[in-house]
C-alpha cells in the first residue's frame, strides 16, 4: 500500500532559546550556554535518511552565523533552508523596520551558505501578524508557514487578514503570498492542535497518526513540526521557570525520538518547497 505523504519541518534553534526559558536565559546570555543543536539536527538528518523522506529546515540566523557547517550539510543532504528570523524574537514585539531588518539579514545569510534562494519562513513561536505577510512579499518570500489557528495559546499570532483557499489546504493572503498553516483537528464540539511539537510528545502516538489520517482526508495535507531539542533527553533542567513552562518544554523529551521514527515509517515525509512544485 502506497505511504500518505506528509510534510515535514524542523525548526533550528537550540533548547536555551526557546521562549518558555526565556524569562530565566535572556538572549543576553545565550552565549554562555552550551550548544546541543548540532549533535540533535544530525540525528534526525540520519533518521531522514533511513527513510528516504525529505523536510523543510526553518533555521534561525543566530544557528546559522555560529553553524554554517551544519546548514551546509542539511542543504547538501537534499533537504530545503527555510527562515525562522534571527534572534527568534517574536514578530510583534519588533517594530516594521526591526522586522523586516531580521528577515532580510537572516534570508541574505542563510542563501550566502547554500548558494541559492531561501523562499520560505515561519515565524518564532507561531507569532504571525497582520502586518507581517506585506513584509515577507517585499523582501522576496514565496511563502510562509506560521499560521496556528489555536487562539487559547498566548504567545501565537492571531490573524484579522483574511486567507484565501488557494489548493489542497494551502491557503493565500491578498498579496499573493502563500501560507502552508498547521493542522488543527476537531473532536466532538472543539478544535485542538494537531501539529508536532509539544503536542506530538503529548499525545500517545497511535492517536496522534489517527488524526493526521483524518486531516488527510479533510485537506489532503498536514504539516509537522519538531525542534531538535525535542529529541534530547539530557538537556540541562533549567529552574526557576513557571510550571506550565516546565510541562511544555520537558514533557516526554525520551520519547520523542522512538515517536518520530515510528511516524517516518508509517508516511512518507517532504519537504513544504517538494509539496508546492508537486501539488501546485
């Protein structure tokens, strides 16, 4: 029986730059830390090859300027260079011009390694604006990939900016740029995420291919996420943080591997720019 596909994205950035530490590691401090992301993006690169599946990298500049070495190898192991902004600070705590000076910075340097254009982006933490995609078509993306419509969480973005349907679940804004939203999944009278991160460490893992199956047939696409620190159990512990920071970020971290091999056998993984030139 011929494998579904789905499209699959790692976000780069290391575990102290995630937002739920952040109130204790401040970006003022992210030198002192000790880097994990290449010993984590390695091990998902290798379980990419064993599958023969391709994903999307969205990595932050701040990975890029210090690893170039390691954007260079995922580029040249076949898998797309996408942006996720440089420092990872949230979209609408930066004015226009803050933004569109991250985006372009992080895009010139990521396409300086790779040789070649970088056409995709998603925003730190989801964190999507009204005013973004009017930036992001200006400084050359074909696409954007930031839209989580799960307004309970209050650090992603919530759009007034209508999306248009475009074709199989991909989604258009009035400027002609396209979105490839994350799936949410509705059981009984709610809708809830149903995307990777967190929520994939979550939920038990023969539910959560249950309800990729049933976004399939909803939409024919389904788009998941993962960071690398997702898959290292041996992180440091960070205290001081809120509890509900604490549960998001550790939450079954031994797991997750196991979790992620099962599902890159059970579907047939690809890139978002190998999902556009195939469907579109």
């Amino acid at each position: 029986m011929k494998q579904q596909s789905i499209i699959f994205t790692v976000d780069v950035e290391d575990w102290y730059q995630v937002e739920n530490l952040r109130e204790v590691i401040g970006r003022h401090i992210w030198e002192e830390q000790r880097a994990r992301v290449e010993d984590n993006t390695f091990k998902l690169l290798d379980l990419l090859d064993d599958c023969n599946g391709k994903a999307t990298f969205f990595i932050l500049g701040y990975i890029a300027q210090r690893h170039s070495k390691l954007v260079k190898k995922i580029y040249e192991r076949g898998h797309e260079i996408a942006n996720h902004g440089f420092n990872h600070e949230l979209i609408y705590n930066q004015s226009h011009e803050a933004f569109e000076e991250d985006i372009k910075d992080s895009k010139d340097l990521l396409e300086d390694i790779i040789g070649e254009a970088v056409i995709g982006y998603r925003a730190p933490a989801f964190s999507i604006t009204d005013w973004a995609p009017d930036i992001l078509k200006k400084c050359g993306y074909i696409y954007d990939s930031s839209v989580f419509p799960f307004g309970v969480h209050g650090r992603y973005g919530k759009l007034k900016t209508p999306l248009w349907p475009f074709h199989r679940g991909i989604a258009k804004f009035e400027n002609g740029l396209l979105e490839v939203p994350l799936p949410m999944l509705k059981i009984a009278n709610r809708t809830i995420p149903w995307a990777g991160g967190g929520y994939f460490r979550l939920i038990p893992y023969v539910l959560f291919r249950i309800g990729i199956k049933r976004i399939l047939i909803k939409n024919s696409i389904f788009t998941f996420y993962i960071h690398p620190w997702e898959i290292d159990w041996l992180q440091p512990r960070i205290k001081g943080i809120k509890l509900q920071y604490k549960l998001r970020h550790y939450v079954n971290l031994g797991s997750t591997y196991k979790k992620l091999s099962t599902l890159a056998q059970d579907f047939r993984l690809q890139s978002i720019k190998e999902f556009i030139k195939e469907k579109l």
